[in-house]
C-alpha cells in the first residue's frame, strides 16, 4: 500500500516541474475560483493543479473545453512551492505557435505592423511577424495609455486603421494572447525635458483642465499637467474646486514639487504672485 504524500514529498515534485512543462491529466472539478482543478498523471498527481479561468481559451468557452472527467494536454505557466500548487494552461497547447511566438518576445524589442481596428480601450496590431490571432484583428494590442505621452481626447488623433507602426514590447499577456504594446516608448517623453528645465519655486501660467475633489489640473505647457492641491489653491477654505475657479480658467502657479519618478508635478496656486500671462516661467 503506498503511505500518504507528506509537504516534503510534494515539494520535491514541485521542484522538478518547470515552466513550459508539457503534462497531461483529468479535470476533477469544475467552477472553483481557480478555474479547473487537474489531477495530474504519475506523481505530479500528488500537487494540486488548476486551470485558470482566463486560461482556459483564447477562442472558445470555458464550459465548452473543461468538463469533470475530460483528459487535458497544458502548459505549466507557473510552480508555487509554498501553496504546493502547479498553474496550467489550456490556451497554450491549444495554440502552440502563437504561444510560441508570444513566449519568445522580450520586453523592449521592436516590433511593426499594420493597424487593424481602433476600440474606445485600445488598439489592435496586425504585426509582420508571427501568427495571427484566432479571435482579435490582431496579435499585437496597445492601451490608449501607450498610445502617447500627451492626453489624448481621440485615439484617431494618433493612429487610425491601415496605419503603419513601429512600437515597442512591453509584456506578453497570457489571459488574451497578445502581445502588449507602446507607441510612446519609442517616443522622447516630454516630462524628462520639463524636469530637466524647470525646478522648485518656478512660476508658469496655465489652463485649468480639470476639477477633482481634492484640487485642480493645470496644464503647465503641452503634454505637461501638475495638479494644485485644494489647500494650496486659495488663502481662504473651501471644500470643493468649483468655488472658485473653473476649467478652462489661465492661472498662475508656483511649482511646489516636481518628482521624477512617478512623473508628477505639485504646485500651488495661493503662492503665486499676479503678473503678465505667459506660457513658460522665465
């Protein structure tokens, strides 16, 4: 009779899995938060095993593919030694050469390609190399975010569909089986050249862009917003923005903050002295 599996059996099983390992097993139970669970073959049997539910398909149900009792073929896509749990994927050996394709982009490297459809939450690529998607337009996808380092109020002021671009890698997502995307990195950003002239104590007339509860955004000069906090933006108290001023207002501010880092620029209102408008702080 064998003796039950003790933490240390199931951990050296678990050392011995890679990701990328291709195994094979039999669903067992079916709508746990985790998807699927999988009793794998031989020993690897003796870990837990489940199948997420963004992993089960790129192109078909989830109730179509995974079914108690239903022998599967996946990809490991991660080892967690201390919850003694093995992730799978069904998408991956569903579409071995997109996987392969995708798995094998590094972040950073160029790539190109054709635009293929605008959405209001992103951009779909046709890229020149590798295969195409079974669902998407394209295998390549940017987020408006990516798209460029200035607000954007349209995503067609920067690209549209049948356009040519060179953008750059930035991740490889495994729920959507694309390849996420970025336009800007390849672009100069424009906050590296503000930081680079402006400093601490230096005053700038802006336009007011937007109100929030906890201050304004002013928009110090193209592509460059820093937010007024509300107790920097008048001498008296007030509890909301719109007392006293509105978007669209020129103002003059006092940078208070400038960090790098996270690309954010504080400044007050109330510490400005009046003068004659003008855009930049000389």
């Amino acid at each position: 009779m064998d003796r039950p599996a003790n933490d240390l059996d199931i951990v050296e099983i678990l050392r011995a899995v890679r990701v990328g390992d291709i195994v094979s097993g039999t669903i067992t139970q079916v709508g746990r938060p985790h998807g699927a669970a999988v009793r794998l073959d031989g020993r690897l049997g003796l870990a837990s095993a489940d199948i997420g539910p963004l992993d089960v398909s790129w192109c078909r149900r989830s109730d179509e593919v995974i079914q108690v009792g239903r022998r599967v073929t996946a990809e490991v896509i991660d080892v967690d030694e201390e919850r003694g749990r093995i992730a799978l994927s069904l998408a991956a050996t569903e579409n071995p050469e997109l996987w392969a394709f995708l798995k094998g982009l590094r972040p950073g490297e160029v790539l190109s390609g054709e635009v293929a459809d605008v959405q209001g939450f992103g951009v779909f690529v046709a890229l020149d190399d590798g295969p195409p998607h079974p669902v998407y337009p394209g295998v390549g996808f940017i987020t408006i975010p990516e798209l460029s380092w200035r607000h954007l109020d349209e995503v067609s002021e920067v690209v549209e569909v049948g356009q040519r671009v060179t953008c750059s890698v930035l991740c490889f997502d495994t729920y959507q089986g694309e390849a996420r995307l970025s336009l800007r990195a390849l672009q100069p950003d424009p906050f590296e050249e503000f930081a680079d002239a402006a400093h601490e104590g230096q005053e700038f007339f802006g336009t007011v862009t937007k109100l929030v509860p906890f201050g304004v955004f002013v928009r110090l000069v193209e592509g460059i917003e820093g937010l007024v906090p509300l107790d920097e933006l008048v001498s008296m108290p007030v509890e909301t923005p719109e007392e006293v001023i509105e978007v669209g207002d020129r103002v003059k501010v006092t940078i208070i903050s400038l960090d790098r880092d996270h690309r954010r620029v504080l400044l007050a209102r109330k510490k400005a002295d009046s003068g004659p408008h003008r855009l930049d702080g000389t």
